[in-house]
C-alpha cells in the first residue's frame, strides 16, 4: 500500500508591473527596482518571460495557512518596493490595455530561447498565472492522481477567472488568458497515462528528438513538477485577491486528497477524454461562474452554482483534515459576488457610465486593480 503523501502545499503567483501615471505596464523596470526586490524578497521573487512580469513563490508549506501568510507578505512588500519606484503590481492574467508587441523579453537564456523558437507566439505572452504545487512523493501516484484530476481543471478555472480584458478590448469572455496560452505546443488539457514509466518514455523521446531540454517545457494545465515530488495545477489565472486564491489552492489540495482516500478504498474517478474536459475548459473561460458545466455522469448541463455545492459535499471531511474549511466554504461567496473578471468589468462599465472615454474607463480598471490586489491583506 502506498504511504499516504505530504501532501504539502507551495503557490507561485505572477504579477504585472504597471506605471502609477500612466497606468501601462512599465516594458523595462530600472535595475535598482530589481535589485530591491531582491534585498526585500531574496530568492522567492525572480523576473519572468517579459520585463513587466514579476514571480512570486512561497516556501513549502505544512499547511495552507502558511502559504497565505507567505503570499499576503510577498504581496505587500512587493507593493512596498515597487511603489518607490512609481510603480504598482496588479495580480491580474492580463491587462486591460497593454500593448503586446512594446513589451521586452527579459534577458536571460532561458526567455531568449524562447522568444527565439516561438516568435510573435511568444511575444503575445503578456499572460500571468497562479500555480499550486501539491507534495504527493510517490511518482506513480503523482501521475493517477493526475490522470483523474484532470476532470476538475475548468471548475477550479471558473473560480479564478481575471482577464477579460486584451489589448484595450472587452473579449466578452472572463479568462481570455488561455487563449492566448494555448497558442504555444505542450498546452492544454494532457492525456490520460497508464503509468510513470509511460510519461517518462514520452519525456524521452521529446528531450532525445531536440524538442525539448526537460519536462519543464511541457505547459499543461496540469503536469508532474520536473523540479519538485509535487503535482502542479497551472490551469488557474492568478486571482486578484488573495481571498480567492486560497479557495483555488484549497479545493485542488483537497480534490487530490478525496482522490487518495478513494484509492484506498479500490475507488477511483472516472477518467474522461481530454477532448470533452476541454468543453468545459472552453465554458468555464467563456461563462465562468455564471454559467453551466457538462456533468459527464450525467450527460447534461448543470449550473455551476449547483456544482459547486457537490464539490464542497464530496470534499467536507478533505476539508477538515486540511484545516481549510473556510477557504473551500469561501467557493460559495465567490460564486454569489463574482471573480476579479468580474469586478475589473463591473469598475469598466461604472466609468463609462460615470463620462469617461474608453481609455480612461481601463485605466480605471487599473486602479481597481492595484487596490485589489492588496484586498485583505
């Protein structure tokens, strides 16, 4: 029988880096920006794919609460930094306005060889993230838990939605982020493995073909850390409030956990098709939490209000063994007064009903942004 793992909890989150003034992302923050950071944050901030984006990691935690209270200080001590400089951070997956094609890749090998291999791909990646990293040791174990996992990705993706926004347009969906991810290879919902040993040899023959250096290149919504014993959820655009990203981290923890108790008992979810996941992917983008996901068992559309409810049902005694009742019940506030989407298109409309010019109205967005990010904390 297989130990039960850690099941110990990490979160990286992405920011945005935006000008006070004028509210557009800064292309290239000065050097002593960073290397205050650096003084302040030590080794858990480091630069990301664009100059304007800045990552966060927390320790490896025993307990969520732990990671909140990483993140909450990350947070505020960023924003500290940052603002002597006359800049704020937004955790936002996009930003209302910016210009893609004014922003500059970090100068770094890794970042350069990607702007290389992938080009205008790439360079439309003004994209921020949340990943929550799960301590599951046993390697077997990290790739069935994944393979039944997989179900839940649009539900936790519907919980976390902040980009509404692209290059000055209401998209008119409330997770424009993965569209504009899924441009690049190795994205998306994976396929289902038999085994370690099975993802192992697909690693292989990629890493031996020159495709690619090692499983870090593979950007699914969910994959086996290449750097860590830990199963890493990616699908999730970073939340705005903090609040809301301790749900997204509490509900994967203990979906993981749920899957292993039922393993303990010969049970098992059923696994489904990449193909009919990515429906509800595409509706949880689109509709979020105001719409309906396919119930597969069921064979028909289901409110996501009524999802979440079962969710929680199905999670009750993960919940409490995790200590992260509160969290998971915060699912339901989420659902009831909305995501950042819908607040950054809620702040949108109040300006332009209050006579503001559309480029004023996303610079109110912005505001809002920067205030919210810091909600709670």
């Amino acid at each position: 029988m297989i130990d039960r793992p850690a099941f110990t909890i990490g979160i990286e989150e992405e920011y945005l880096v935006v000008d006070r003034e004028t509210r557009d992302l800064i292309k290239n923050p000065p050097t002593a920006m960073w290397d205050s950071m650096r003084e302040v944050l030590g080794s858990q901030v480091t630069p990301e794919f664009l100059k304007a984006q800045i990552e966060v990691e927390t320790k490896v935690c025993a307990k969520l609460a732990e990671a909140r209270e990483d993140l909450a200080t990350l947070r505020r001590d960023l924003s500290r930094v940052v603002a002597d400089y006359g800049a704020a951070i937004i955790a936002s997956s996009t930003h209302p306005f910016a210009n893609w094609s004014e922003q500059e890749t970090t100068e770094h090998p890794r970042y350069l060889r990607l702007a290389a291999d992938y080009q205008q791909v790439a360079r439309q990646l003004v994209i921020c993230g949340m990943h929550v990293h799960v301590g599951i040791e046993d390697p077997h174990l990290r790739i069935d838990l994944m393979n039944q996992a997989r179900y839940m990705l649009p539900h936790m993706l519907a919980l976390s939605t902040s980009s509404p926004f692209w290059a000055g347009t209401d998209t008119g969906l409330l997770a424009y982020r993965l569209v504009i991810f899924k441009n690049l290879p190795r994205t998306g919902v994976p396929e289902e493995f038999t085994s370690w040993n099975e993802y192992e040899r697909m690693v292989d023959v990629l890493v031996e073909a020159g495709l690619i250096e090692d499983g870090t290149k593979l950007w699914w919504d969910i994959r086996p850390s290449a750097r860590y014993p830990t199963l890493e959820m990616r699908v999730s655009d970073v939340c705005t409030r903090l609040d809301d990203a301790m749900t997204v981290a509490a509900l994967f923890q203990c979906l993981l956990g749920y899957l292993f108790r039922l393993r303990r008992q010969n049970q098992r979810w059923r696994a489904y098709s990449p193909m009919l996941i990515s429906e509800n992917m595409w509706r949880a983008q689109r509709y979020g939490t105001e719409g309906s996901l396919v119930d597969f068992g069921r064979g028909e559309l289901v409110p996501y209000s009524e999802l979440v409810e079962e969710f929680l049902e199905v999670l009750a005694q993960d919940a409490l063994e995790f200590d992260v009742r509160n969290e998971v019940r915060h699912a339901r506030t989420i659902v009831k007064e909305g995501t950042s989407a819908h607040r950054q298109l809620a702040a949108y409309q109040a300006a332009l009903k209050a006579g503001a010019e559309q480029r004023e109205a996303l610079e109110a967005v912005v505001d809002h942004l920067i205030v919210d990010t810091l909600f709670g904390i």
